[in-house]
C-alpha cells in the first residue's frame, strides 16, 4: 500500500468536486435584519460604531424596507429609539409607540415581510435597565424587579402583536417571561403569534456599540442579575429548558461567535429551531477591519455566517445581513 494511506485532498481537487461534498449552506432565508426605527421627522442617521446601520425616523422608514424586500430578506427585527423615556418604560407599551407605529407602516408596505418585535424595556426607561427598578429603603441599594417587570413586558408584547408584529422577541432576561408573555398573547387572540425567545443571553460586552446606537447603558450598576455570566454553559440549558417548558416556539443565543458552543448544545439538546445573534460589536469588529483594509470583508463575513450554521443556528440575527444577501445571489 503507498504512502499516505488516507488522501483527503482527492474531494477538494476542484470547486465542483468541493461543492459536491459541502455540509453547510447559508441562505438569505436564514436571515433576520434589525432595523432601528428613531422618533422625529426626516432622519436617516449613521449609527457611528456600527457603519452602514442607520437610525430611521418612521417618513424615511419605507426606502429602508424596499431595500431589505429587493435583497430577498424575510425578516426584520424592530427596535425603537423613542424620544420619551421614563422609569417605568410607557413608551414601549403604548399603542402609539415608535415599535408599534413601524410596525403598522411595515406590514402596509409590505405584507409578506416578517416583523418580529424586539420586547423589552431597556430603550424605554431613563434608567436603561430591562425591568422595573425598586430602591432598597434601608439600603437604598437597586434592584431590578422581576414580576413587577413581567406585567409590563406582557403589555409591551400584547401592543406589538395588535399593531401587526408576526413573531415576538423578548429580550429582558427576566424569570418566566414566556410564560406570562404567551398567556398575555393568548388572552388577547393572539394564539397564533409565536414567540422568539432570547432564551440563553449573556451579560456581554458585545452590546456595547448597539447600546450607544439606542442610548440604553444603564444609568447605574450593570445587567449581571438578569443576563448571564460569559463563564456558565450549564446554565444555559437550565435558560433553554425553562423556556422550553413555559412554551417558547424558537430559542436564542446572544451573542454569537463567542458562544458557538451554546449553540450547538442547544441544537443537541432540543427540537425547536435555534436563533444566533450576530451582535453589535462583532459586526463593528469586522467593518472597523475592513475599513483598515486588514480584512476581505466578504470572505470573512461569509466564513463567520457559515460557520454559526455549521454550529448549529437554524436562523441568524445579522447587522450584515443586506450585504450577506447580495454576495449570495
Ligand atoms: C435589549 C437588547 C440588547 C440587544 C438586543 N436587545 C441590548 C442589551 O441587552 O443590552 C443587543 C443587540 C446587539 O448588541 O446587537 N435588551
């Protein structure tokens, strides 16, 4: 027998061969595209640390979603940038909230476009914490009040399935958000609206560049007594199976490229289709290279999407989506 006994290198011999024996593809269909939608008139704003991504006021709001409809997207994720904030997030349950009136205006413009609501509080209170806050009245120390929260993020949910939202995405990391947000949903009708879950979410870093983009740095202290320590992997299948139990129809991991592990423990592990989320500061990552010319922003794009697949995400949650969908054609 010659030397070497093994020949890999026979199936990559040329790109058709290559093609033949590919095990993951990346398709427009797996994405989402967040779009940020901004209170006030005649606004298309770059958003600084995040090139390519705007703040748009709800009159330029329609170019935006023509764009995303001719780069073949499905899907939108709304977040809103509201001009009022106060402690206890009204803005984000009002029937007239900037999510709730994108929200309306997108599915006018077009029907068959996905909307998913992202639901939580943190755009929407001045403190910029995702629930309720309560001072301790002896310590005075802070506390992010879970089931104070959950009454609130109901109604928030309930208000964007009335204006049109087709999928809800709660992000709020507060205990047994499913649950109450879905026996919300179906007190009101809407059985038939799924729910999205930001099951697995850590307390990360990677926030940071959309934080600047809708001005929810907490005020105080930081999220680590909702989100999820970096270090835990364990605890993200007790995340999952909770959600799991109180009813979730998809489970999230945030972020991504960090956390490829927990991604694919959570595709090991349960049937329901799993959500990556490409965050603000791995796509601020990538353009600040490319912007260098240190980088094929492409190429790398393409390898990084590919590889959340490869991972185990059903669906991709991506700042790059628009460029992802036109290298694709
Ligand atoms: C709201 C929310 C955040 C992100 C999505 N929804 C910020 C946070 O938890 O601080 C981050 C998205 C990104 O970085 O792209 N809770």
């Amino acid at each position: 027998m010659s030397f070497p006994v093994v020949r890999h290198r026979r199936l990559r011999r040329n790109a058709s061969l290559r093609n033949l024996v590919r095990e993951t593809y990346v398709t427009v269909n797996d994405f989402i595209y967040p779009i940020f939608v901004a209170e006030g008139i005649n606004k298309k704003e770059e958003i600084p640390s995040m090139p390519g991504v705007y703040h748009f006021s709800l009159d330029r709001l329609e170019e935006e979603v023509r764009e995303v409809v001719d780069a073949g997207l499905q899907a939108v994720l709304l977040f809103g940038v509201p001009a009022e904030k106060d402690a206890i997030g009204t803005s984000a349950y009002d029937h007239n909230g900037i999510v709730q009136q994108a929200a309306r205006k997108v599915k006018e413009w077009a029907p068959q476009l996905v909307v998913i609501a992202d639901t939580c509080l943190c755009q929407f209170t001045d403190h910029g914490h995702c629930g309720v806050v309560e001072h301790d009245r002896r310590t005075g120390n802070a506390e992010i009040v879970n089931d104070a929260s959950l009454e609130l993020l109901v109604k928030t949910a309930v208000s964007q399935a009335e204006a049109g939202a087709d999928i809800i995405a709660p992000s709020n990391m507060m205990d047994g958000f499913v649950h109450a947000i879905r026996e919300g949903l179906d007190a009101a009708g809407f059985e038939h609206i799924p729910i999205m879950s930001y099951s697995v979410k850590y307390a990360s870093a990677f926030y940071g560049p959309f934080r600047d983009a809708v001005h929810s740095t907490p005020q105080f202290g930081d999220r680590k007594s909702y989100q999820m320590d970096p270090a835990n992997l364990r605890e993200a299948l007790r995340e999952a199976e909770s959600d799991v139990q109180e009813g979730a129809d998809m489970l999230m991991v945030k972020p991504a490229l960090a956390y490829m592990d927990v991604i694919r423990m959570l595709k090991e592990n349960y049937d329901l289709p799993v959500a990556a989320y490409n965050v603000s500061a791995e796509y601020s990552m990538v353009k600040a290279a490319a912007q260098n010319g240190w980088i094929n922003e492409k190429a790398i794009v393409l390898e990084l999407l590919t590889s959340m697949k490869r991972a185990g995400a059903d669906l991709i949650i991506t700042y790059h989506a628009k460029d992802a969908a036109g290298w694709l054609k």
